[in-house]
C-alpha cells in the first residue's frame, strides 16, 4: 500500500521568498505533524512525505498511490482543496486533517473524501484500516490524546536540507486569548510527553538547531514550570549538542534556574507573544497573563537575554483600541524593551477563534470569498474591515514600525549590544541574520502591497482585494 503525506504549499512562505534567499530557510517549518503520523503508519505502508513549501512535484509522474493524506493550517486550505482535487480525479481517496479542517468540516467535506477532527493520533490506526477494507468513513472523530501515546516523528522522511529541525513536547494552552485557535483544537489542559521520549528524539533530529513547536513550553502554573525544569535537566545529562528555539510567555524571565538550565540545555532563542502595546489592546485579546501588576517587560527582557538567549517580541496591530500613530508606537515599544527582534502581525480572523465569532456577526470580515480567500489568512494581510483604520493606514503603521525598528543603526545597535552582552559571536551573528532576514522579509511585503497602497474600504474593497493577488 502506497501512502502520502502532504503539506500544501503556504502562502506565508511564499510570501518570504524562501527560495530565493538563504537568510529566510531558516524560517521553513518542517510538517511535524504529518512525520508524527508517519510514525503511527505500520510498516506495510510505503510513506513519502511531500512539503511543497520545499518544491512541488509533478503528481501525476509519480506512482500512483492508495491514499492521500493531507494537513492545512487555514491560509494553506486553498491549496489543499487544489491537491485533493488533483488526486481525486484519478480515483485516488483524500483524506485531511488538521485545524482547518476540524474548524470548518462542512467545507472541507465538499472537497474530501474524508476528514478527520481534532489530533489525528487517537483515529489514525482507524483510518487506515478502513481504506484497506474499502470503508473510508467521512468524518473521522478524535478525541485529545494523552502525550505518551504520541510516537517518535520519522524525521528521517524528510530531506536534509531544512535548516532547523522541529519537536513537540506539550500540547494545550490554558489561556484562551481571543485570537488564538489552540485553545480550542487542543484544549485548555497542558499535556506533557514523557520526558524520555523528547530526549529520545531529539538524538534522532539530524539538524543542529531545533524549533520547538509547543505553543508554550515552560506553561503557566508551578508544577508546569518544575516539569520543563526536569526537562531541560535530562538535555543537559544527555549532552544532545542541539541549539534550540521556542515559544513561552513572559512568565519564563520569573525563575532564574529555568532560565540557567534553559540556556545550559541548549536554548538560543524563545519567541514571546507581548500582542499589544496599551493595557487596553491586552485587555481586548484577553491576554490577561501580560496584564500583571508591576511587571517590568524592559526588566523581563534582560533578564532572559543575561543567559544568551535571544528574544523575539510578537505585536498584532489592527485592534479595536488601535489608531493612527500605533506603528511607532509598537517599534518604540519593542525598542524600549530592547528585543532582538520583532514580528508585527495583522489582526486576523481565523475559524474556531473568538474573534472569528465576533467579527462575523459584526460584519466585518471582508475576504471572504472562501475558500479562494483563505490564501490570505497569513497575519500579514488585511482581510476585515477595522474600526479606526483603513487597509492603507494599516499597511503603513506597518511599514513605519518596520522602517524604525528595522533601521540600519537600529539593527547595529542590536548587534553591538548582543556582542557585548553575551560575548559570544556565534549569538551575535544570529541575532545579524534574524534582523536582515526580517528587515528583507517585510520589505518584499511592502513591495506586494504597493498596487493598493491607501485604498480605504469603504470606497474600494473589491480593488483592495483584488491587488492582493
């Protein structure tokens, strides 16, 4: 039986030019989730694994297979829909999983021939039974699975010219911001793998440097924190050699042993989401876990960067509380705080998330000619109508926020700092490379968004939408 996996070519990655320049491979992700399933695929199954963000193959010169499978963050969806299509036409099952199919089943039922919702793990076994005995059901239900049943990825599907490797440790997010979909795809519980396991693959990750995937990897209560403590423990025992990165709240610069072991297991790098400048933005996404009182984020910052760890700051701009003015705002900000690097995000809508739900019944969401649109569904493109701004104004607060932060003195500034900080050249160039990769990466989003430059949507939204192509 000839099974495979494919991750569809996402526009965000386009969007990078990642292709045409070595800075941006480092922002490649490699289809963790689809190596997971490999690892669940019994033995009688030949599995090729296909990322089209790496190159995209000429299907129909290649053998024809028993089974599709396919996974779509929203933005990759149209794609997805494409591919399915492809092989559908040639007899072929599709299935697809993942949370844009589980957030909008209906739609993607009318494109597949089956879907499966919720983690994949608890059904797989299920799905591939059924497409051996000619039974493919249409709707395949998974609940949430305990993290000891999750199987070593086949990192050793994938070719070895991903700059980074990829892992996942933990799963749900107990926090619930308002446009955050995890919550709701992997609930509210914070689950562990074990700690032997992580440890286990991590020697099987053939790259040097590794992104961890987790939506949070040290969590939020005691015993979430003295279990990453563990974790980063039995790296250091292990002596993996591996440099990684991951995404935490601001909760991490509060424990300077997690941050010791952290930095002596191998972490280079964590990516903080700060979203908002003003209390009020907060407030507006529910991220009430950076709405603590007498928190010093300047202070926070330093602390994590005293260890060598690079910091990289998230902002979304286009809230409600936003107005003209709030794209120097958010660069000061992150300047103040001194981060390593910072990436500003569009207000977007995606299915299964609270602003999804208030957005829609408020009328607002203006791209939405599905599932077409969905291709823009990056969080770097405007595709809801926003109270103080239009899709110009947006687009420039973004374009100065960049531009200021972004600067040539800015970016040396940050490199001499980092130099001098950590004494280690090796941190000082990655902090170099982050910076022109991003400062490359938005200027090639300005160049995109030029053909509509102050368009404002109550005069134009079908030309806005239509520059976007």
């Amino acid at each position: 039986m000839r099974l495979y996996l494919i991750n569809p070519s996402n526009p965000l990655v386009n969007t990078s030019k990642v292709r045409e320049s070595r800075l941006h491979k480092y922002r490649v992700r490699k289809p963790l989730g689809l190596l997971v399933l490999a690892g669940l695929t019994p033995p009688e199954w030949d599995i090729t694994v296909i990322d089209e963000n790496r190159t995209v193959p000429d299907y129909t010169a290649m053998p024809r297979p028993d089974l599709v499978g396919i996974t779509a963050f929203t933005a990759q969806a149209d794609r997805a829909y494409q591919v399915a299509a492809e092989f559908r036409c040639r007899g072929v099952p599709v299935v697809m999983g993942g949370i844009h199919a589980t957030m909008c089943l209906k739609e993607a039922l009318e494109r597949v021939d089956a879907v499966v919702t919720g983690e994949a793990e608890g059904i797989w076994a299920q799905v591939l039974a059924d497409v051996r005995q000619g039974t493919l059901k249409r709707i395949y239900t998974s609940t949430r699975v305990e993290m000891d049943k999750v199987p070593m990825a086949r990192h050793d599907l994938l070719p070895t010219s991903y700059r980074l490797g990829s892992i996942q440790t933990t799963r749900g997010c107990p926090l619930h911001c308002s446009f955050c979909s995890v919550t709701a795809f992997n609930g509210g519980r914070y689950r562990h793998r074990p700690i032997a396991d992580v440890v286990q693959e991590v020697r099987l990750i053939r790259e040097k440097y590794v992104l961890v995937v987790d939506d949070n990897l040290i969590g939020t209560r005691k015993d979430h924190i003295a279990h990453a403590k563990e974790l980063f423990r039995a790296m250091i025992r292990a002596k993996l050699g591996k440099k990684w990165i991951a995404q935490a709240t601001i909760n991490m610069a509060d424990d300077e042993e997690l941050l010791r072991l952290a930095a002596k297991a191998g972490c280079v790098g964590v990516f903080i989401g700060f979203e908002s400048p003003s209390v009020e933005g907060l407030v507006e996404l529910h991220k009430k876990f950076n709405i603590q009182e007498g928190r010093d984020f300047k202070a926070c910052v330093r602390r994590i960067q005293r260890h060598g760890i690079l910091v990289e700051g998230s902002f979304i701009m286009g809230l409600d509380v936003d107005k003209g003015g709030i794209g120097q705002h958010i660069a000061a900000t992150a300047n103040r705080y001194g981060l390593d690097t910072l990436n500003v995000l569009l207000l977007t809508p995606l299915p299964g998330t609270r602003l999804w739900e208030k957005m829609e019944s408020e009328g607002r969401i203006i791209a939405d000619a599905f599932p077409e649109d969905w291709r823009y569904y990056t969080l770097r493109f405007p595709v809801a109508r926003y109270k103080h701004l239009s899709w110009g104004d947006l687009l420039r607060e973004r374009e100065v926020c960049s531009r200021v932060f972004y600067s040539y003195p800015r970016i040396i500034h940050r490199v001499f700092s980092t130099l001098w900080r950590t004494r280690k050249p090796i941190i000082t160039l990655v902090t170099l490379v982050n910076n022109l990769s991003c400062r490359s990466n938005y200027r090639n989003l300005c160049l995109q968004h030029e053909a509509y430059r102050g368009l404002d949507l109550s005069r134009g939204e079908a030309q806005a939408k239509q520059a976007l192509l």
